[in-house]
C-alpha cells in the first residue's frame, strides 16, 4: 500500500475526465435509442448504470426503456434503486405510478402519481394516468376530475 501525496488538482481533473465519459457515454447511448439500436442503447446504458451507481441519469433513462420495452421488473426495479439513492423528483415519482398500474398496483400506483402532481402539477401525463388509475378502482367522479384537469392543460395528453 502506498501512503504518499495526492495533489488534490490531480484527482479533480480526473473525475472531471471520469464525469465527462460518462455523460459522452450517455450522449451516445440515448443517441442509439433514438435510431432504433434499443438492444445496444440498454446494453450501454447497463454498463453505464453498472459504472455510475450514483448517477441518476442513466438509470433513469434505463428504467424508461425498460418501461416502453414492456419489462416491468426491469423499470420498477431500476425506480426502486433511483428512490434507494434518494432521488426522489417528479419524473421519477410519475414512471413508478406508471409502471404501478402497468403491474395493476392501483393503490400505489395512485399514491406516486399523486406524490407526482404535488411535485409538480405541470408534469406531461400525470392527470391522464392519474384518471387511468382512479378509473380503474371504480372512482369514476375523480377520474372524471382529472381527465378534465389534463385536456384543460394538454388536449394531447
């Protein structure tokens, strides 16, 4: 083991180098969903989340893809490692109330989406997702409710 100096601007320079691969990593792998490559997107953005377990960004990314891709335990699992490392914001509430109802967890899924709305009332989808929900537990009035609340604010919702 060696006990020597470290020169502090030395290590800074190389996280900011570590950092900035990571993010060119993501560029890329995002880069790669968007034209289709979704087997080898989510096999970088893996090996990205693997590398970078602090980061959210890319497992946010990742648990979209998973979500879009119709792999629930992959989405609610990588949700799960966001709200582990305390990322707890909108988007990440709103996609654990999708994948929530996506595994009919009605109750929980109404619970995030609600917690959403409270972070964040302008959040594309959550008042439609949240009348989806409330529909389907039988509230018809509430569902009404925010079916109306999301065409007044996004007719494409």
């Amino acid at each position: 083991m060696e006990l020597g100096y470290v020169d502090p601007l030395e290590e800074q320079a190389r996280e900011k180098a570590r950092r900035q691969a990571a993010a060119e990593e993501h560029a890329e792998a995002l880069q790669q969903l968007n034209t289709g490559a979704v087997a080898e997107g989510m096999a970088r953005l893996q090996q990205l989340v693997a590398a970078e377990e602090d980061w959210p960004a890319p497992r946010f990314t990742l648990a979209e893809v998973y979500f879009r891709t119709g792999s629930l335990p992959g989405a609610a699992e990588q949700v799960a490692a966001l709200i582990y490392h305390g990322v707890e914001n909108a988007r990440v509430a709103g996609l654990a109330g999708r994948v929530a109802a996506a595994q009919r967890e009605f109750d929980r899924a109404l619970e995030e989406l609600q917690f959403a709305r409270a972070l964040d009332a302008e959040l594309p989808g959550v008042d439609a997702q949240l009348g989806s929900v409330m529909l389907r537990r039988g509230a018809l009035d509430e569902a009404e409710q925010a079916f109306n609340r999301a065409l007044e604010r996004n007719a494409d919702d």
